[in-house]
C-alpha cells in the first residue's frame, strides 16, 4: 500500500509541470502574432497618356502592410506646331496623392487637402512614404491634373511603382 502511495505522489509531482507548462503555453497562443508575407513590388501606372482637366488613376495598398512607398517618375510635354514633344512651363502640371475622401472632395474643386503633391512641375521624380494599413486595405487616387487649362490638352509619360518594403 505504502509502495502504491508513493508512486501516485512520484506521478502528480512529475505531472505538475507539465502541466504548468501546458496551462501557459495554451494561454500565450493567442498572442502569437503571424506575420503575412510582403508582397513584390507593383506597377500601378506605366504608360503615356493626355491630360485636359485632370486624369485619376486609383490604386490600393493591401491590409498588414507596415511601410508601403510610392515610387515613380513622370514628364509632362506639349506639341509644337512644328510637330515636335517639348516640356516647357507651358506643359506644366500637378500631380496630386489623394485619399479616397480627398478624392471625393476634389471632384468638386480644387481643394488644400491633399496627401502628397508636386506641383507645377513638367518632370518630377517621387518617393512618397504611405501610411501603414492595419486590417483594411486602403485606396488611394494618383492624380495629374492641367490646372493652368493652357494648352487644353498636354501629353505625361508616367513610370510609377508601390513597394511594400
């Protein structure tokens, strides 16, 4: 009997912790966090187009994405009358970073709101920072607007990527 107690007593002593253990490891797996993989780079805009008033081109960052970037160049031109592409101050342009809210508000006119801008410009280069997204992705519109009206219409050769470093 003696021998049958001690073993029951080895048993629980030897139970105990792992027992502790799995309480404790069952209690911080709901902390663990899972990191989601980051995306490859993407081309929101790769192409040579006409602007009269303005020219909207959304994109969307994806959920979990802590440092997303906004790369890119872009020329604005006009034609002569002789044929030729020239960039001058007469083929200026703005190029506006609006939110989807901005965006909206915008449509209206011109507004001050605005997440990023370069602004009478016929050539720019940008690395824009965005902000981080939590669990929605977040839609964003890269605008070229002909804010001067003259000429009516101007021509923009545009080169832009978003990383997700």
């Amino acid at each position: 009997m003696r021998k049958w107690m001690l073993l029951s007593i080895g048993f629980a002593l030897l139970a105990s912790p792992a027992c502790k253990k799995k309480q404790a490891n069952e209690s911080m797996s709901g902390d663990h966090v899972v990191r989601t993989p980051i995306p490859p780079p993407r081309s929101i805009l790769h192409k040579t187009f006409t602007v009269d008033t303005y020219i909207a081109f959304p994109f969307e960052v994806p959920a979990h994405i802590h440092t997303p970037n906004l790369k890119g160049n872009f020329t604005s031109f006009r034609y002569q009358s002789s044929g030729g592409r020239i960039s001058d101050d007469a083929a200026i342009i703005d190029l506006l970073l609006l939110d989807e809210t901005q965006y909206e508000a915008f449509k209206n006119g011109p507004s001050e709101d605005l997440t990023r801008a370069a602004q009478n410009t016929h050539e720019q280069a940008i690395d824009w920072a965005l902000g981080a997204t939590t669990d929605l992705p977040r839609k964003y519109y890269l605008v070229f607007s002909n804010s001067t009206g003259k000429p009516k219409t101007k021509l923009v050769d545009a080169d832009f990527t978003l990383n997700f470093e």
